[in-house]
C-alpha cells in the first residue's frame, strides 16, 4: 500500500510538472458598469447595470508548448460572458468559444492558425481609436459593429462580425515594426454556394511613438458559427494611425463600406485623443458616418476618464453623445470598474 502510495505521488509531481511546461493558463477580463442609455432614435432611456462598458468580459484558456528549433505550437479556447448575468456569450444564440478556438504553429516563418479567430476588422479598429474594444462607448465600434434595433434601423457596417469561424490565417513575422495577417474563411458550403467564402487582410506598424493600422474585407459568409451566405458581397475598408507625444495621443481611422445589392455607401471619419492625467487618463472619441445616397449622417461622441486603481484593475466613466439624421439625439453615460485576471 505505501509503495503505491508512493507511486500515485510521483505520477502526480510528474503530471503537474507536464503541465507546468506547457504553459497552459487561466486568463480573461470582467468588466462591468452602471448606467443611464439612450442612443439616437431610442424611444426612452434605460437604467442598467450591465456587462462590458470599456471590454467586452470574456474567459478561457491559452498555451504554448516550445517545440524546439525555434518551433511553438499554441492555443485559444476563450468565450465571451456577461458579468451582469452570468450568461455566456454576447447575445443568445452565440457560440461558446466565440471569442477564439484555434491552433496554431510558429516560428521564424511567422505563424499559420486554423479555427476561429478575429476578423481582419477587429484588431485595426480597436487599436486606433483611444475607448479600444468598447461596444457600448466608443463611437468608431459603435458605428461599424453594433446595429440599433429602434426605428433607425441602423445597421453595422462591419461586413460580418468581428470574428470569423473556420479560418486559415497565415501571419507574417514582425519585420521592423511590421506584421500582417491574411485569413480566408471557409464558407463550407455545397451547391450553388460552394464557392462563397470570407478573404481578408490586414496590417500593424509600430515605429516608437508611432502606429499605422489598415485592414480590407471581402466577406459572403455571416458569423459567428458555420454561417450562412448573406445573400451579397461585402467589402470593407479602414486606414488608421496614433501618435504619442507623451502629453497627448492622437487618433485617427477613415473607412468605407458597401454592399453590392445596393447603392449606398458607408464613410466612417474618427478622430479621438488620450491625454494622461494623474494615475489614469482622459479619452475622447468623435465619429460620422455619412451612408451615400441613403441622406443619413450619424455623429456620436464620447469623452471620459479612466483611472488605474492597479495594473490589473480600473475604474471609468464615460457621457456619450450620439445622433443620427431625422431622429431625436440620445445622451448616455456610466461609471464602471475592469479588471484583468
């Protein structure tokens, strides 16, 4: 009995060892915030405490294993959630690792993924305006990801969604500052849709003070999920650049959008700015939204403070203004707290 005691004891040590080495950890973020919302159009405000104000929360797992040879193999199992309500996803009906399921293989090549992952959209747009990846505040994510169902009937621009299931992605290795990535998903599809699918491509430059950002989308396949064919082809662009001056950071992104069963096109202006004041910053966002031939313009804008109680935790609050073309302008604004695990 001592002698198998023993051994159970030393497969342990040997199994939490292997896993030590593979690097395999915990992580994610729960934000959550109080509030008062209207946006453009809304018949009347909302008080809420919900999820999300500055980052969408998510959890999950991610690792790497080293290979040798300056080969790495990893992985990102990681979902969405709302801290508010304990549900998983962003909405009903969302995918459970809706945020990231994928493998992936690196090296001195760069890397190449397969599963789901960002769309070519997302990572462009959320580091070149200053409130990042906030769905509920800033202005630029507002306008190209987040459709209002009121009687605006506003409709995102993104082509579909910020995430693509069934990717190949191939990632170019950092070149002085320089990376791209190029995706291509899978539509999956039999018959007369076979050939439908989403391409795209983007790029990140980081030369000291400065960031330059840019991405192009050809999308015929909805998300998340398998997904189905939107019925259209949509094609998407953005340019979008910051600059530190360590006493003010510019921001500024232009795109368009258009679908090619109809004659309208979005043109997305934003210009924002970051300026450190004590322990945490002010951040501002503007953005317009001219839909050509539609006689629509939607303006929104968004100033606030966010304040580092730690490096892992913050607290923030935000007023955001937001109208759109032959409807009643709506206020909101919170106060939240992020904190990163």
């Amino acid at each position: 009995m001592k002698k198998n005691m023993l051994a159970f004891a030393a497969a342990l040590c040997c199994t939490t060892g292997a896993f030590a080495q593979s690097s395999v950890k915990l992580t994610g973020i729960s934000d959550i915030y109080v509030g008062s919302m209207k946006m453009a159009g809304d018949a009347g405000r909302t008080n809420v405490v919900n999820s999300g104000g500055l980052t969408t929360s998510w959890f999950g797992f991610t690792g790497t294993e080293d290979l040798g040879s300056g080969l790495k193999a990893s992985f990102q199992l990681t979902s969405f959630l709302q801290t508010d309500t304990g549900t998983q996803g962003r909405f009903p009906n969302d995918t459970f690792f809706s945020r990231d399921a994928n493998v992936s293989l690196s090296g001195g090549f760069g890397s190449v993924m397969l599963g789901r992952w960002m769309a070519p959209n997302f990572l462009p747009s959320v580091l070149a305006n200053p409130l990042g990846d906030s769905f509920v505040f800033a202005p630029l994510i507002l306008h190209m990801n987040v459709p209002l169902f009121n009687q605006t009937g506003w409709k995102a621009t993104t082509p579909a969604d910020t995430g693509w299931s069934n990717q190949l992605v191939y990632s170019t290795p950092d070149i002085g500052g320089f990376k791209a990535n190029l995706q291509y998903q899978f539509g999956e599809k039999t018959g007369d849709d076979k050939n439908k699918k989403n391409v795209g491509a983007n790029f990140f430059y980081f030369g000291g003070p400065l960031m330059l950002t840019g991405f192009y989308e050809r999308a015929q396949i909805s998300n998340p999920g398998s997904g189905d064919y939107l019925g259209t082809t949509k094609t998407a662009w953005m340019m979008g650049g910051a600059y530190d001056f360590n006493m003010v950071k510019p921001y500024l992104t232009y795109g368009e959008s258009k679908a090619d069963n109809t004659d309208v096109k979005a043109k997305t202006l934003q210009i924002g700015a970051s300026v450190p004041v004590g322990a945490g910053k002010v951040i501002g966002s503007w953005a317009q939204t001219k839909l050509s031939g539609a006689d629509t313009n939607r303006k929104t804008l968004t100033v606030g403070y966010d304040y580092n109680l730690s490096k892992r935790t913050d607290v923030y609050g935000m007023v955001m203004n937001d109208k759109i073309t032959h409807y009643d302008a709506g206020t909101s604004f919170g106060i939240g707290i992020r904190h990163r695990f």
